[in-house]
C-alpha cells in the first residue's frame, strides 16, 4: 500500500509535467528560479563555455505549481478542483514522510489518479492498450463509470490487478507446468480446521483459500425416520479469501459478492472446491 499512495501523487506530478513539457519544457522552470543552467537547459540551449546540468539536477516547478499552470493553459480535466489535487498529493506525503497510509484515503485518490491519467492519455495522444497495458483498459472504464459504486470500482481494480499479475508470472509458461507449479505454492489448509476451505478464484480459476466462521443453519428439510424432525446444515461464513496463484485478496462480505463469491460454503466435503479440475 505504501507503493501504491506513493505512486499515486508522483504519477499526477509526472503526468502534469510531461504535459506541460508537450507545450515548451521551459513551463517546467520556476518562475522565481535564478539557475540560469536550469533555464538553459529546459529552453535546450547550449553555451560553449558553459555545462548542461543533467536532468536529475535541473530546478523545476512542484506538484501543485505545475497543476496550476495546466490550469491556466486550460489543459487539465474537468472537473478538477484544489481538493482533488490535495487528496491525490497528501496520500503520496503521508507514504513518503511518514510511512503511513489510509485505505480509504487511498482508494478515493486512485480513481482521481486513472481520471486524470485517462484524461492525459488522450491529451498526449497515445493508444489504449499501450498507455494501459493488457487487460486495465475495461478496470479504467469502470473506474470511470459515475453509475459503479466507490466499492464495485475498488473490486473490479483488484480483480484486474490480479488479472495481469497472473498473466505476467505465468501465462509464458506452458500450462502443463503451471499446474503442479502453483499446486506446490498453494496456502494450505490446516488439517481438521472448519474455519478454511479452499474455493475457485474468479480471476485465475485455480483454488484459493476461504476464511470465515462456521456457524450452523436450520434447513427445512425432515429426516427419513418416524420422528421427522430438521437436520443442522453447518457452514462457513467467508469473510475473507487469498489466492496464492494471482495473488488476489477480498476482504468482507460485501468485497466477496461484488467478485461474484458467495458469502457462505456448506461444511460438508462434498461443496469443498479441492475435487475441482483447475483450468481443466
């Protein structure tokens, strides 16, 4: 998470210079800055008498002056306001400064984050599929939709972060060896334990780990014996799941239904997805 907030605010500072450098690299230059080499260096001029500094070197404008100059250049997203710079840019210090991150915080900053890198995509012309890379394109969208929930837009980015962690580690490799592969790196089950059971990952179809409680259910349904009566149908309330293949982690019901899990698993052997054929 750390990464992540820290890359949030630098990946809107970058994005706000690379368009800003799109018009002239010397809107780049402070306004107050009195390093003639700086400025000579983002006018791309030379002197022979003189030495470019590299560009690790140079003096430029910060976060929020270079959103603001995209302001008055009208080249920037609408809406955006001071608020959202302010969110995007007090996650990334709060990672740098302190270490600290706040989920929600974080959460709400990444859709500005995709908003704004969307917004600069199109600005500087560049395709889909290599701004997003494979499979973020329809999460972007999502992302995006006014109509998805703050949470839907959360779960569909974890799913497709998943998605292409998956592909990377192992969609080269040939799937005759990615199975016992990933079977040897499973999260295993503890033995006798009613509070795990192993369940299909909507991302990568291998078998992940659920968590819960258990819990016993009243199930109308009479016994075959002259008593009648009800039997007692024990189950597991999932309220967490790990996949070690893709690396994706729900946490919560509600996280849980909007992958399109089910919040509950009979206890009875027969509904544990270990006799499931993983990716046949």
């Amino acid at each position: 998470m750390l990464d992540a907030a820290f890359s949030a605010g630098s990946s809107v500072e970058l994005l706000a210079k690379s368009l800003l450098a799109s018009v002239s690299p010397v809107l780049l230059a402070a306004s107050n800055n009195t390093d003639v080499w700086s400025l000579l260096r983002f006018a791309g001029a030379t002197v022979p008498e003189g030495e470019m500094p590299s560009g690790a070197k140079v003096k430029s404008i910060d976060a929020n002056q270079s959103i603001e100059r995209l302001r008055y250049l009208r080249m920037i997203p609408i809406p955006w306001s001071q608020g959202d710079s302010a969110a995007v840019f007090e996650v990334r210090n709060a990672a740098a400064h302190m270490g600290l991150v706040d989920r929600e915080a974080l959460s709400s900053a990444m859709r500005l984050v995709v908003r704004f890198s969307e917004y600069a995509r199109i600005r500087l012309d560049q395709g889909t599929d290599e701004w997003w890379r494979k499979n973020l394109g329809l999460v972007v969208e999502q992302l995006l939709d006014e109509g998805l929930s703050e949470l839907q837009r959360g779960v569909q980015a974890k799913l497709a972060s998943a998605r292409l962690r998956y592909e990377e580690d192992w969609g080269a490799r040939p799937p005759e060896l990615v199975k016992p592969l990933l079977e040897s790196v499973r999260y295993p089950r503890p033995e006798g334990s009613f509070s795990s059971m192993y369940r299909v990952c909507p991302v990568c179809g291998h078998l992940g780990l659920a968590y819960g409680y258990t819990s016993e259910e009243e199930c109308l349904v009479e016994l075959p014996h002259p008593d009648g009566g009800f039997w007692m149908n024990p189950y597991l309330g999932v309220t967490e799941f790990d996949c070690s293949s893709c690396r994706l982690h729900l946490v919560g019901d509600a996280e849980l239904r909007a992958a399109g899990l089910d919040g509950q698993m009979g206890l009875a052997s027969s509904e544990d997805d270990t006799s499931h054929n993983e990716h046949g």
